[in-house]
C-alpha cells in the first residue's frame, strides 16, 4: 500500500510506521479517541499524561497531516474543534490492543488483570466493537483511565 511520498530512511515497513508514530504522544492521542471517546485539545490536555500544550498541539498537527485524524468544527461552537480517526487510524486498532496486552503481560501497569484476560481472549469482539463506536461516532469509553500507581500482573 502506498502513502505520500517523502523522503525515507529506508523502505522497512516499520521504519516509515515510526517516522510517523514512534513517539509516545502520538500513540497516546490515538488510544484517547479510539478507546476513552476523547474529541477536543482540553480533553487530550486533561487527560492526565501530562503532555505539554504545545506539544498536544504538534501532534495533532502531525497526525492530521498523516492522515491518522481529521479536526472537524463543532456545530455549536464554530471556534471548537472536535478530532476523529480516519480509516488510517482505526486502523491500528489491532496494534494498540496489542501495546495494550504486551505492556499488561511483562510491566507492572494499573491495569486490571480481568479486563486485560478479556482483551486477550476476546480480541476480535473487542477490535469489532472499537470500530462500531468510531462508525457510529460512539464516543462511550471502552478503557477506564488507568491510575499511575499500578501492580504487577
């Protein structure tokens, strides 16, 4: 599949995803639309990762202009403006689902070992489910925020 052209350090598939991905705040903004319903800068801002508003906003830059989201207007309020995952960034649905499973599995997370055993088990329903809610615009959260503190699985 073919994306923009640009100049690249190689043609590895992986290396052109993490010219695009690798940093953390990148991946943090997606899991926050896909899974907690986020929509807005203040959300993202408060979401409790502690990400600097400059840098928020870099990355939702650099995002959109990758074609992973798009900022639409909000009807009420002309001024707001709502983000949504495209196609392309549903897309890795399945690779945050397993981020999500790996970290769960072999570092100690906040995560509750029940709801990581359902992830696994039931990846499929899961990965249909996060793609009814971005069709449908569902913006019901489907992880509860962790909390820093965690124990190890």
């Amino acid at each position: 599949m073919a994306g923009k052209s640009k100049k690249r350090r190689s043609g590895c598939p992986i290396s052109i995803s993490l010219e695009v991905l690798g940093d953390r705040w990148s991946l943090l903004i997606i899991r926050d639309l896909m899974v907690r319903g986020y929509r807005t800068f203040r959300e993202f801002r408060e979401s409790g990762e502690g990400i600097a508003t400059n840098v928020l906003a870099d990355r939702l830059s650099r995002l959109e202009t990758a074609g992973i989201l798009h900022g639409e207007a909000d009807p009420a309020d002309q001024r707001r403006v709502h983000y949504r995952l495209t196609e392309k960034g549903i897309g890795l649905a399945p690779v945050l689902l397993e981020l999500m499973i790996w970290g769960a599995r072999y570092e100690q997370t906040s995560a509750p070992c029940g709801l990581i055993e359902h992830f696994e088990q039931n990846r499929e329903e899961i990965l249909a489910e996060v793609r009814r809610r971005w069709e449908r615009r569902d913006p019901t959260p489907l992880l509860p925020k962790f909390e820093p503190q965690g124990r190890r699985r």
